[in-house]
C-alpha cells in the first residue's frame, strides 16, 4: 500500500534535531538563580534520500502510457483513480521533479472531463495558480489551464482574484521574437493562450473589464 512504501522509505522516520547552542555562563554571586534555557536551534530543511517519487512519476508515467485505452473506456464506465495522482500533485512542491510532474499532468488532463475533475477534487488548483508566476514552467501551464477552465469555467473568479489573466496576455506574444523556437508549437501555445481569455472573459463582464484594463486588444 501507499503508507507502507512510504515507511518503508524512511518518509516518516524523525530526523534527529541538531544539538542545543551551549548556555551563557552564570556569574559566581548569582549560582541561587536558576539560568534561562538555551534557545532551540533554527529548524533546518531536510531533504530524504529516497527513490519513492521517482518510482511513483514512473509508475503514474506507466498508467499515462494506456491513455487509449483509459479514453476508450470512458467512453461507457468511470475509471478507478490512479494512485499515484496524490503524490504526483504532492510532489509539484518539489522543485527538482515539477517539470516532469506537470508534463505527465498535462498528459493526464487531456483524458478530458474526468481527469480535470479528479485532479480539482485533489486539491490542484494551489498548485497551479501559484506556479504561473514562474516563467520557466509557463508553456505547460498555458495548457493545464486550458483543460481546467474548459471543465469549470468558474474557476476564472480565483484567476482574477489573482491577477492571473496578465499571465495569459503576456502568452499571446510568446515565439514571436525568438527564432529558437518551434514555429508550430509557438503558434500551438499563442492559440491555448486565446482560448484561456476567451474563457475568462465569456459572459464574465469583470474578466471583460480586467482584459480591457490589460490591454488584451493590443495583444491581438
């Protein structure tokens, strides 16, 4: 089970706290008062050793694999949830494994409608509002997002609560000066891009007026 191979990993062993600060010394006249407590040591940030979210990419990797026959399925039953989507959404917290977890997101979205629904009632949309702001993960995003607000166009209020359509505007221009860049694929994002404005702002007049306010019509 899931708790099993995490323990079996050391996920919830302690990590020894590092040794106390050594104490003040006391003045002989004053041996009758008790000393102060040392003060604890600042908490530092371990990292575990471990191969668990390495496997747990590959084996979600694994499962993506059979998107055919996931979507063929679909089509007349609701599949089980994948366990290993938890912690593929856990380990977006990790810097050194997000890009991959959000690639194999991305692929796990485009199962359509039941994918963005499990992956909401998971708990994703902290995640992916917060990563928007770094530029480096911006391609994959464009396009998770595009699959989310194509599920629930409501989620557009938390976008705007934000400031996140700015995001979207600024996306409209990507590949357009950088000749290292694939043509089709920039065209590809610049489209996603469109779409995500178009749905915030559909019969939306205050994500009408935030695209206004950002000058959407300039972009396009």
């Amino acid at each position: 089970t899931m708790l099993y191979q995490l323990s079996k990993y050391g996920i919830f062993k302690t990590v020894p706290k590092s040794l106390e600060d050594n104490t003040n010394e006391v003045d002989d006249d004053r041996d009758d008062e008790a000393e102060a407590p040392a003060p604890s040591p600042p908490e530092q940030d371990v990292t575990v050793s471990s191969p668990f979210f390495s496997e747990q990419l590959m084996a979600f990797e694994v499962w993506l694999d059979f998107s055919p026959i996931h979507k063929y399925r679909l089509q007349t039953q609701v599949l089980p949830s994948p366990e290993q989507l938890p912690v593929v959404l856990q380990v977006l917290l990790s810097q050194f494994h997000r890009i991959r977890a959000l690639e194999l997101l991305k692929r796990f979205l485009d199962l359509g409608p039941w994918a963005a629904n499990l992956s909401l009632s998971l708990g994703i949309f902290p995640y992916v509002i917060k990563l928007l702001q770094a530029p480096e993960y911006k391609s994959l995003l464009v396009c998770i997002w595009a699959y989310i607000l194509a599920f629930d166009p409501a989620c557009r209020v938390e976008l705007l609560k934000d400031g996140a359509f700015s995001h979207f505007c600024q996306h409209l221009m990507w590949g357009l000066n950088d000749g290292d860049v694939d043509v089709t694929e920039a065209a590809q994002e610049r489209t996603t891009a469109a779409f995500v404005l178009a749905a915030v702002s559909h019969e939306y007049p205050a994500g009408q007026r935030e695209c206004v306010k950002l000058a959407l019509h300039v972009h396009v």
